[in-house]
C-alpha cells in the first residue's frame, strides 16, 4: 500500500463515518415530519420485511403530518402495525384510503432527551473517525519498519492523517451544533 491509497482511504472511510451520523440525525425526530422518521420502519408484508416507502407512496403535506398511501389495499394493517412497533411513539391514524401520522409538538424534557441522543451520536461517529485515524497511523509505522518510509515522511504523514481527523471532527460538531438547534427550535 503506498501513500496515496492510505489517505485515499482514511479520507473515504472518514466521510462514511460523518454521513452515517447525517442519516442517524435523520432518524432523531425533531417536532417536524420528515419521511426519513419512516425509512428505517419495516412492515410485514406478505411474510417478508419489508422498507414502507418500497409499499407505499410516502410523503409530507405539511410541517407536523407524515400520510403514507399503500399501493396494495392488503399493506394497510401491515404498515400500521409496523408504525405501533416502532420505537417512534407516533400513533398512525387510518382512514381507509390514507395512514396519517401526526407529529406532536415536542416538550422540554423530550426535547433536552433528543439532544442527548444527538451527542451519542456525535460521540460514536468521532470515535469512528478516531480509529481510522489509528489505523491510518499504525499502517505508517508498518511502512517505516519496512523501510518503506524514513520517519519524517511518517511524521509527516502523521500530520496529515491528523489534518484529515481535525476536518472530519469538525464537521461532525458542526453538523451536531445544527442538529441540536434544530431540536430546540420551538
């Protein structure tokens, strides 16, 4: 492996590491409706698991309500109860031809709760982050005992995976900072 390629792939596993955390923010609900609450959410249908939005047409009339149409008549209850089992806390209601959801305005406690779980998050895409950075390291010294590397180009090196980690750190506070004041926001 030679330089190039372990940054290539420090930088890369890196950015997964802060889109993972986007798609979790994704799923934290916030007192606005947003099809991403429903993405992760799985109905039985027919016997077989499966993502509501590849069941039904889903989407957002307005800031507090999610409707959710199946295109089969049968994915109705499937929908629903996958909705009740959900660890969202939001109660479907069905008309027969449309599932709405309702999105309750959020209280203090839930909201001071949300952004908690907002920093875990944060925490677990850093120390994602963190262990690339490890690995990108440790590589570098298995290049320098192979006389791959002098040990200022591993220095050097080192600096830059330090760089590329100071960056990605950013980014993740930057976007957990918008997270939490999104949570807040009433």
């Amino acid at each position: 492996m030679d330089l190039d390629t372990l940054f290539l792939d420090a930088e890369e596993r890196m950015t997964k590491a802060v889109a993972s955390l986007d798609r979790d923010f994704g799923k934290l609900r916030t007192g606005r409706a947003t099809t991403a609450l429903v993405d992760g959410i799985k109905a039985d249908y027919y016997g077989t698991p499966t993502p509501i939005s590849q069941m039904a047409s889903v989407t957002v009339p307005d800031s507090r309500t999610i409707t959710i149409q199946p295109w089969d008549k049968n994915g109705f209850s499937a929908v629903e109860k996958a909705i009740l089992k959900s660890d969202l806390g939001l109660t479907p209601i069905n008309d027969g031809k449309i599932i709405r959801i309702v999105i309750p305005a959020l209280t203090e406690d839930r909201r001071k709760e949300l952004v908690k779980v907002a920093r875990k998050y944060a925490e677990e895409a850093k120390v994602a982050v963190r262990n690339v950075r490890r690995d990108a390291n440790d590589s570098l010294k298995k290049m320098e005992k192979e006389k791959l590397l002098s040990e200022d180009e591993r220095k050097k090196s080192e600096e830059d995976v330090q760089k590329l980690t100071d960056k990605s750190i950013a980014a993740i506070d930057k976007t957990t900072a918008a997270k939490e004041k999104e949570i807040l926001e009433i």
